[in-house]
C-alpha cells in the first residue's frame, strides 16, 4: 500500500510534518564538519524547505518521497557550500589519502565532497540505483530501511548497492 501525499491546506503543515525528520538528516549530515562550520542543521533544513517550494511537483509527495527530495536538496546545498569554501581558499592542492569513502563523512574537506559528488555522478552512468543509495544513505542520511522504502526495494537490494556503490567510489577515488 502507498503513502498518501503530503498536502496539506497550509504549506507550514508540511513542514511541521516532517520537520523533525528533516533536523535529524540535517543533523546527522553536519555531525561530522567542523564545529565552527557556517551552516546549522537548521539553516541546512530552511534552506531545504525553501528551494523545494519553489517545485509544487515535490509538495504534493508522499512522506518518504518528499524526504527522498529533501535529502538531494540537502546534499546539493552541502555541495555549493563546499564549492564556495574550496573558492576561498583556493590553491592548496594537497589531497588527504581515504582508505575507505566511509571516511568522507568524518572529513571537513570540501575538496573530498566535491570529489565525491563527481565520482557519483559517474556512478550514476553505471549504476543509477546504486548513486540513488549513495545519495539517501551518505547526504540524506537515511538507514537502509528508510532508503528501501524511498526506492521500493528490499533491504537486501539497497545492501546489495551501498556495498557495490562504496567499493566502486573508493576505487574510483583511490585513482584520482
């Protein structure tokens, strides 16, 4: 059985609906940046909220599709912030060595999340299902049960995919 869409008569019912989902994304995703970062989970989820208005398509989603949508918006703010701080402090060229992508969610470094964004964008040529799984469970921070139920996939599936999608992003990585 699907969820029914999210549509509210007022469109602050929608947030307040999911807003408490959407902080712990948030927070979950900011855990691991610098204390002194410049965004703040709530800023993150503001900023969210706002550029997904802009789209009515994407308000009348069910739950898990609308957090599905919030998660790609959080990561692209996420990217633009990283593109801008790489901007400022441009020319240090020095590039940390991974020894797993996991480790991209404890790094601060703007250069590694823009590194990763492009690696998933070409993952996303071989394998869009398995970008899709990077992007909920690594931006959007969703577990895997809450990833399966965005893409209507088993657990299995999305298991399957996050073991292929990490292996192919650190050997992709490991080569830049």
């Amino acid at each position: 059985m699907s969820e029914p869409a999210l549509q509210p008569e007022d469109p602050n019912d929608l947030l307040n609906a999911v807003y408490t989902q959407m902080r712990a994304i948030a927070r979950q995703r900011l855990a691991s940046e610098s204390p002194a970062h410049t965004l703040q989970a709530t800023a993150l989820v503001h900023e969210a909220y706002l550029r997904m208005q802009r789209h009515p398509s994407i308000m009348s989603l069910n739950r898990s599709a609308f957090l599905a949508a919030a998660a790609e918006s959080m990561r692209r703010i996420l990217v633009d912030h990283a593109r801008t701080k790489k901007r400022i402090k441009r020319g240090s060229g020095v590039k940390p060595t991974l020894m797993d992508v996991a480790q991209l969610a404890d790094q601060n470094d703007p250069d590694l999340v823009l590194s990763l964004d492009e690696a998933i964008c070409r993952l996303e040529t071989v394998d869009a299902a398995a970008a899709q799984v990077v992007r909920l469970r690594f931006f959007g921070g969703l577990s895997v049960e809450e990833t399966a139920k965005v893409m209507n996939v088993s657990d299995r599936t999305v298991k399957r995919d996050w073991a292929f999608a990490r292996a192919w992003l650190f050997e992709q990585m490991s080569q830049e």
